[in-house]
C-alpha cells in the first residue's frame, strides 16, 4: 500500500483562474508538482506566457485559457470549447481576486461592484461553466480561495470582507447541492501571504508589525506554503472532505 499515491494528481487537469502571479501561480506550480497538467489563466496574456514557460521549464505540461472571468459568456464558451475539444478538467481553483481598500464611508459604488463581481461572480461563472462536465462525468473538486476576511472583519476591506464572507458560504452551499454527483467544493483560507495584493501592507512598517504581533508564527507566509492543503483537497486523500475550509495562516484565526 502506498499512502503517498492517494495524493497524486497524475491524470488530472487543473484549472486555476487568476494564475500568471501570486498565489495562483503557485498552487498551478504545486498541482504540476503532484502530476496534474494545469491551465493557467488571467486577463494579460503576456505575464501567463512567462508563467507557462517557468512550469514548462520544471516539466509541467501547461496551457492558457485567458479570459476574463467577470465575462460570463466568454467563460462558458472557452471552458465549453475546452472540454468538447481538448479535455475534462478535473479540478477548478476559484483564485483570481482583487481588493480595493478605503473607508467604507467614501467607498464609491463602481469599486464596490467591482470587487464583488471579480470575487464572487467570477467564481460562480467559472463553478457553472465546469459544473455541467463535471456532474455528467460524477466526479470533480472546486477549491475557491477564501481569507481571513471570510471570518473576520478588518476597517478599510469593508468590499473584500464581505465577497470573501460570500466565497465562504458559496463553497458550503455548493458542496450541499453538488455533494451527490460526487463533487467535492470546498476553500482554502489564507492568512497573510507576500504577493502583489498585499505588496502596499508589506511595505507599511507599522502593519508588518502589527501583522507578526498578531499571528502566532510570528510572519508572513510563503504562497508555497498553500500548495499541501490545495493538494489535499485537489486529490481522492480528500474525497469524503466537503463543505470545509481550510485555514492556512500560521495559527492567526486560533488566536486573539
Ligand atoms: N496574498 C494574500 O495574503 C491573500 C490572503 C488571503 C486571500 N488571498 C486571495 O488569494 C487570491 C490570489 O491573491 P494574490 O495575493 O495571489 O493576488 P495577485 O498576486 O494580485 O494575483 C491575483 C491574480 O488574479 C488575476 N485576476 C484578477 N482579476 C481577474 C479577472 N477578472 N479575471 C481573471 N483573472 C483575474 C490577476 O491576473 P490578471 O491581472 O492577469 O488578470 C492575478 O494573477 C485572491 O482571491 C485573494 O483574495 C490572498
């Protein structure tokens, strides 16, 4: 018996929305890692093409899908296209997201559409053009990216608290209509990772600070550092985990 190979993706192809940086890009260098073949997507072409070319360069087998995923249409008619013509894809990551901080007193109404729409419609476009495919084939794993911001609240993301709050309950009500065609929906919740999003808080001395004082690791975490709970919940190890989340964040929602 070989407990390893419960984790192997080999066979597998993973779609990971929001994938030519950040988090994104490393889950898609995680999943290549465990044997998936992986389609990594974004809006600019030109930062996936070098994204693909550093997985090749490891020995992943890598394709682009761009688009948008706020373009319900576009989403559907690619992910369709995909699937007739070139193959299933096994395993969705809702990751591309966006934050847009300010006061919530003078948060203009364009902005807050903005952050709900990448956060929470873009998830539910992409979960409903693989669904289908994937409840005709009984089989399929959807891990959408939540936050801390799923569970708490924090001044000045008032928009991002909340569509993080929504990704939350959209993987719980998901699991509970999809569980029985054998789909498993469940999210990863991040703690505070170095990537381009929180760039303007890494270089806020006094929120680096603040930020170590508050999480019991006493750092920030490294985006590989998600890449075992994605596997996880990407692999038959995690066929009877639904409905759940699972918070990586060096211990800070454990504390106060
Ligand atoms: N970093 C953290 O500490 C942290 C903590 C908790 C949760 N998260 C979540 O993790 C996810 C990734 O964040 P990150 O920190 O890696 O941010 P990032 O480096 O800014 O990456 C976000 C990615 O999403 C893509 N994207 C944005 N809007 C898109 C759209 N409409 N359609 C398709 N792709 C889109 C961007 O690519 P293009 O611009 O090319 O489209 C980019 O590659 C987000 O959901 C974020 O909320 C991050």
């Amino acid at each position: 018996m070989n407990t390893l190979s419960l984790f192997n993706l080999k066979g597998k192809t993973a779609l990971i929305t929001g994938s030519g940086s950040g988090i994104g890009f490393a889950l898609a260098k995680g999943l290549a890692g465990a044997g998936a073949k992986i389609i990594l997507n974004g809006r600019n072409e030109t930062k996936l093409k070098v994204a693909k070319t550093k997985l090749e360069e490891l020995g992943a087998a890598v394709s682009l899908l761009v688009f948008d995923v706020t373009h319900s249409e576009t989403v559907k008619n690619t992910i369709e296209n995909y699937e007739r013509n070139v193959g299933p894809i096994d395993i969705l990551v809702n990751n591309a997201g966006i934050n847009i901080r300010g006061p919530f007193e003078d948060f203009n109404e364009t902005d807050w559409k903005k952050v709900l729409d990448i956060n929470i419609n873009g998830a539910m476009n992409v979960s409903q053009a693989v669904a289908p495919f994937m409840i005709q084939r009984k089989a399929g794993k959807i891990i959408n990216i939540c936050s801390m911001q799923s569970e708490l609240g924090r001044p000045s993301v008032v928009p991002y608290a909340v569509s993080k709050g929504g990704i939350k309950m959209l993987t719980k009500a998901l699991c509970a209509e999809w569980a029985k065609y054998n789909i498993q929906v469940n999210g990863i919740g991040p703690g505070y990772f170095e990537t381009e999003l929180t760039q303007p808080l890494k270089n806020d001395p006094e929120f680096d600070q603040w930020l170590r004082n508050r999480t019991p690791a006493n750092r920030w975490g490294n985006p590989e550092e998600l890449v075992g709970a994605a596997v996880f919940l990407a692999s038959d190890a995690g066929n009877y985990v639904n409905g759940h989340i699972l918070y990586v964040d060096g211990g800070l929602l454990a504390s106060v």
